[in-house]
C-alpha cells in the first residue's frame, strides 16, 4: 500500500519508538511532523531526511509537551501548517523517581504523558477530520492492571513514586480513550489504545538506582525498536473500524473490562476540563 499523500504526527518522536516510526514513515513516503524538546535530537532526524532525500517532507516542531501552553502552541502550529493530518501517534514520556511540578504547576508525569494527549488529542480534531482514515495511536499501557485515579490527588502531591504516577498515567490514558472515542464517535476518526510490550529504547527518564537497574534489564531483554513499531504501523495503515480499540502488541483486547468503564472516563474528562480552565 502506498500512502504518498499522508500526514503522520508523531509526539517524543525524537527517540525510542516515536523516532524509529518518524524513520519507518519517511521512507514510505509520508509526510512526517516529530514534536520532542530536544533541538539536537530534532536536527539530527532533519539531516537523516535531508540524506535520504525527504527533507521536504520532514518537520520538527520543538516543545516541551509536558507544558499545557507548548502544546496549545504546537496544535496551532500543525492546525495552520498542515491541512490534514492522517494519523497522530503519541509517544512522549519520561520517567520520574522524584516529583517534578512544571512552571505551570502541574505534576510532571500527568502533565506530560497524560495532559499532553488529550491536548493533542483533542486540538487535532479538525485537521484529523480531514482524513480519509483518520486514527490516533496513544502508544499507553493498555491490557496491564492499573489502580484507579487519585482522584483526591492527581499530582500525587502526598504520596508520590514515579510507578505509581507511570500508572496512573497509564490509566488516565485508557479513559482518555474511552472518552474521545464517546465524545467524537461520529467524526470517522479512530481512537486506538495500545501496548507495544516491551521495546528496547531510550527510556527517557532520571531514575533512582534501583529503578535505573531495572530499567538496564528491561533495554537488555525488550524487543528490538523496529519490531516494537511493527503493531503500531499496522493501526497507522489499517485502523480498526470502530471508534475506539485496544492493543496488546497486535493482539487486540475487550473494552469491556473495568479499565474501560464509561463513568470514570467522565470523571477525569470534567476534572481535566477543571485543571485546564484558567491555564
Ligand atoms: N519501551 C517500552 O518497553 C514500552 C512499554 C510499554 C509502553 N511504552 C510506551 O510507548 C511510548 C513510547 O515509548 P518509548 O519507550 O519509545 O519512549 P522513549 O524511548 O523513552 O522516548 C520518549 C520520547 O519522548 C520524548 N520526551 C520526553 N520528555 C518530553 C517532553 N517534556 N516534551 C517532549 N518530548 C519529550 C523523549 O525525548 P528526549 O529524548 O528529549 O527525552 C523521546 O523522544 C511511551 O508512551 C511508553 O510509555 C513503552
């Protein structure tokens, strides 16, 4: 199948899987935006396009996504550079063992690998629309148990441990896309949730000793990164028929266990709006 005429958005595409599906796109043909914070890391992909002869078909846009205004900054920069964009795929993130609050005063991890994908999510609504087959690919954690949402504390500002913000992270994606899904269920676009299991990459983040030992297993003994973008390239290029699905790898799971349920994708959707407003 060929795709000449495609736009694929990819956010934390400057490493990991992110980086190695902006590569994979570029030599198919696609027009390709990376959006990460690192300037260095974003050059590097220009050049690699620029050798291989797509250099007009690459972009980097430079924002730090776990900031609420650089996203916002970053949805108009596509909405206004880009008429359509045919797929969003969403792969920032970044361990914390401490607690970080960005200068907008949000939790670090919520902000960047939660906030960041309903921001994008969302604001791209009406580019993805233009799409013959729109689809979202929240790269998340689908398929693992999670507990709920510190509804109380979504900063985990009493009881913070970067698992358990990884976790609820996880979870808030989940319900991001049970929500999405519910909310512009009429709009052609798919919203697909999915696991890429364990996948070697960079594993952006500062880690504790003990996190950063097991972090070295997990590089050592994870699939290697092309195999890993293998079932994330088959949603890109034959999305599921229904509004939202999930995926272990390229198995695909039931929604219709708890971490699917309707009602607490409400809730985070009205508390997100809540920590949203004013900012
Ligand atoms: N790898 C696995 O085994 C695995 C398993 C399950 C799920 N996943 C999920 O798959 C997705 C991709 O994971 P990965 O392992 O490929 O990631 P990765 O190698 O750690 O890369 C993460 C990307 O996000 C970028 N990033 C970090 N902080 C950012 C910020 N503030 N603003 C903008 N960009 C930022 C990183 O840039 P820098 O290089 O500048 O930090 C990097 O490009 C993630 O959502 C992850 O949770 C991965």
């Amino acid at each position: 199948m060929t795709h000449a005429t495609r736009t694929i958005v990819i956010s934390g595409g400057t490493d990991g899987m992110g980086r190695a599906l902006a590569l994979t796109a570029l030599r198919r043909g696609d027009t390709v935006v990376v959006v990460g914070r690192d300037e260095r890391k974003g050059q590097v992909f220009l050049d690699a396009a620029a050798s291989s002869g797509a250099e007009g078909r690459a972009f980097f846009l430079g924002a730090d996504l776990s900031l609420v205004s650089e996203n916002r900054r970053v949805v108009r920069r596509i909405t206004e550079g880009f008429p359509v964009v045919d797929a969003l795929v969403l792969c920032a993130r970044h361990f914390r063992s401490t607690r970080l609050v960005t200068a907008e005063g949000l939790e670090n991890t919520f902000a960047l690998e939660y906030l960041s994908r309903f921001l994008l999510s969302h604001g791209l609504v009406p580019s993805l629309r233009r799409a013959d087959a729109p689809v979202v690919v929240n790269v998340a954690g689908p398929g693992v148990p999670k507990p709920e949402i510190h509804w109380d504390d979504p900063g985990l500002g009493g009881n913070y441990h970067g698992v358990t913000a990884q976790l609820q992270a996880g979870r808030a994606n989940d319900l991001l896309g049970v929500a999405f899904a519910g909310e512009h269920a009429s709009s052609g676009i798919r919203y697909v949730l999915l696991n890429p299991g364990g996948v070697a990459t960079s594993f952006s983040g500062e880690y504790d000793a003990e996190t950063a030992a097991h972090v070295e297993s997990l590089k050592r003994f994870g699939k290697p990164v092309e195999e890993g973008i293998r079932p994330i390239v088959a949603r890109v290029d034959d999305p599921p028929a229904e509004p939202l699905s999930a995926f272990v790898e390229d198995r695909r799971i039931t929604l219709a266990d708890h971490g699917f349920d309707p009602e607490p994708a409400a809730r985070l959707l009205a508390l997100t709006r809540t920590l949203l407003d004013g900012r």
